[in-house]
C-alpha cells in the first residue's frame, strides 16, 4: 500500500467506505460505476465507462486488497471502495515457466488446483488466491495440462466464491447500498 494512503488512514480513520463504483472485469479491466451504471443494473450486466488512465490503474492495483471477510477494494486515501467482480479477485496471465502474473503486476506461484466450470473457464488457485485464467492464456494452459503440468478438477463457478473465501458482490452486502 502507498506511503501516503496510509498516512491517509492515519490521518482520517472514520471516512465511510464506498460499494457499487468500481468493477473488475474477466480481463482485468477496470470500471468505474457512477449513479448511472449503478441505476441500469449490477456489475458485470451494466459495467460502467473502462477506465484507460494508466496511472490511476496503477494506482489502484498499488491499493488493491481484501479484508477479513473477502471482499476486495482498493484503498483511496482514507476511503476503502470495494470493488464488483465479474469473477475472481484475480486475473492471471501466465508467463512462459507456467508463473502467474496477477491483472495488477503482482507474481504469483501456480498451487496444485486448475479448475474448469461449466462454462469452459479456466481457474488457477496460487499462493495469493485463486485467479481465472485470462482468456488469451487458456491454449497456454490447455498445452500445460496435455503435457502433466497441471491436472483439471471440474467446479462450479456459483461455488468458488465460498470454497476460495471471496466476495463477488460487496454492495449486495451493504445495507445502505442502492443495489
């Protein structure tokens, strides 16, 4: 995290945290969710505008974290926005050795578990978490599961959230949330 979001924290303890305005797409991309996307539906049904700001991207993938109850935000300063996944706190794409490499920048290392749903996804648990494969990468791994780099447990994807600690949907949680 930041110098400076903490001092935030620090600074001003009590800012009222912020559900429903940021998503994080099965790519890794990034929306912002004003009153307007918020009003036409959840996240990933009315996703918002695609924010391209590289650097506010990368500030928030600095600032991207979960708390005790596995809901992910990104820490703003003093306010924590929780973010709306349209799948897995984790995008991964995988590097040439069969590393991960997090939707934030962040390496990760392939744990024993590739789960594939019913729909066709691909999942990779890791020391950080569990992560959908990212599309452009799932040949990659079809490749490393012909030649025994990894073996494929079926799942459902309504079940992840439960069995890998995460929530999807933060502001479906809050009470004061206009969801």
């Amino acid at each position: 995290m930041d110098d400076i979001v903490q001092q935030a924290l620090i600074k001003w303890p009590n800012v009222p945290h912020c559900y429903g305005w940021l998503g994080l797409d099965a790519r890794g991309r990034w929306y912002l969710r004003d009153d307007t996307a918020q009003a036409q539906g959840r996240f990933p049904q009315s996703k918002g505008t695609l924010l391209e700001h590289t650097k506010l991207i990368a500030f928030i993938e600095r600032n991207y974290a979960a708390d005790a109850e596995g809901q992910w935000f990104f820490q703003n300063g003093p306010q924590r926005v929780y973010v709306e996944l349209e799948c897995t706190p984790w995008i991964w794409r995988i590097e040439p050795d069969l590393s991960l490499l997090s939707h934030t920048g962040r390496a990760a290392t392939a744990g024993v578990m590739c789960l594939l749903d019913d729909e066709g996804r691909v999942y990779l648990s890791s020391d950080i978490g569990l992560g959908l494969v990212h599309s452009l990468d799932v040949a990659q791994v079809a490749d490393a599961i012909e030649h025994g780099a990894w073996a494929v447990q079926a799942v459902c994807a309504d079940d992840l959230p439960a069995q890998y600690g995460f929530v999807r949907s933060p502001a479906s949680l809050d009470a004061g949330s206009p969801e």
